[in-house]
C-alpha cells in the first residue's frame, strides 16, 4: 500500500458517497446513467468472487463489500425509489457494444483459462470504458449538476491515481507489473481527460459545468 | 494474510 494507492481507493469511496449525497438529498438520479451505475455492479460482482474464497486483508475485503453493496444500492435507488426521476431516453448508449468486446478481450487476455481468471480480465476491461454511457450522456444533454460533475471527477482520479501507484510498485517492489490492469487503467484515465479539462477550467472556477454547443 | 499481488487491487 503507497499514498497513491490509498487516496485512489478514498477518492473512490468518495465518489460513490458524493453519488449517494446528490440522490438523496436532490432526490433525484437525474443526469445519472443508469447503465453506466449498472456495468459497475457487473464489474464488481464478476472481480469479488474471490472474497468466498481467498482472505488477502481486511482492508481489502471490507472494501470489495463496500463496492458491491453500495453499487446495488444505487441501481436500488434508481430503479425503485427514484425511478420517476431516470429519463431512459437521454440513457442511450448501447451497452451490448461494451460487454460484448470486453468478454471476447477477456476470454484472450487473461492470466489462466478458467472462470474465475476470465471473469477477473473481462471486469478490468469492463471498468475501463463503464463510465461510456455516462459521458455519453452528459454529452446529450451538454450540462451537468455541479455535484454530479465533483462525483465523475472523483471516479476519475481514484483511476488517474492507480497510476502513479502501478509506477511506485514498479520501481519498489522488483518491477512489478500487472499488463492488463495497467493498459486498461491508462484506457480508463485517458476517457476522463475531456470531461477533467471542462472540470478544472470550468467548475473549479465557479462556473457551471456546460459543453460547447 | 498474504502480500497483496497487483491483480488484487481493487
């Protein structure tokens, strides 16, 4: 565990709060994609079986519970209790592009051709382009809630930290490296890039987040 | 518990 690796996972966990703050206190999933809050589950729930199975630290499995509870909870949340909020026809992108591809990737790029190695690959590729239909649609509409755009900007740098965290283990720990989880990370920031220009020179300043027409 | 392997980040 580094400083990278740590305010990663906490810029993660912050961002799910800050996502579960702006429903519950707008009480409203508006401006949220569904598929994109549903393609975490998927990446969650097929990375974590490992947790019946395999004990690698209390931090680690508290972690991976808190990922899958809170994911579901939000599809909860959008699909039951603020369901009249989801305007599914901003919520477009199609999905089968991005399970599809990311199981064939899966089923090539792996460490071991079992269940458990192909569910872990295809969950990395999966994550790394997740956030698609929610950029797509913050595209659609060309604005976003403030607290929408802080919650996207902390899903961003909790993948932009993994970074400096991957070259830290590199250089630290006998030239570690995990080829999948590094290409598909650097694939997963590089997606960011657009919205983090928008944010930073935007948002931060005070203004509101708008797309040029 | 065992040294976290970079397959095991979250």
């Amino acid at each position: 565990m580094n400083v990278f690796r740590l305010l990663g996972d906490l810029s993660h966990l912050a961002s799910i709060i800050i996502l579960l703050h702006k429903i519950q206190t707008t009480r409203s999933c508006r401006g949220i994609s569904f598929k994109t809050q549903a393609l975490y589950v998927a990446v969650f729930v097929a990375r974590y079986p490992d947790l019946l199975f395999r004990f690698i630290s209390f931090y680690n499995s508290i972690m991976k519970l808190i990922f899958i509870a809170s994911s579901c909870y939000i599809l909860y949340l959008m699909r039951y209790r603020f369901r009249p909020t989801h305007d599914p026809s901003i919520d477009t992108f199609r999905v089968e592009y991005l399970i599809g591809p990311c199981f064939v990737l899966g089923l090539i790029f792996n460490y071991g051709f079992n269940m458990t190695e192909v569910f872990w690959s295809f969950s990395i590729f999966l994550e790394s382009v997740a956030i698609l239909p929610q950029l797509f649609m913050l595209q659609r509409t060309g604005e976003a809630e403030t607290i929408t755009t802080h919650y996207l900007a902390a899903l961003g740098i909790y993948r932009a930290l993994y970074i400096p965290n991957w070259i830290y283990r590199y250089f630290t720990e006998d030239g570690v490296v995990d080829p999948i989880a590094v290409t598909a990370g650097i694939v997963q920031t590089g997606l960011y890039l657009d919205f983090f220009y928008v944010y930073f020179t935007k948002v931060l300043q005070g203004e509101k987040f708008e797309l040029p027409a | 518990p065992v040294k976290e392997h970079p397959k095991d980040e979250l």
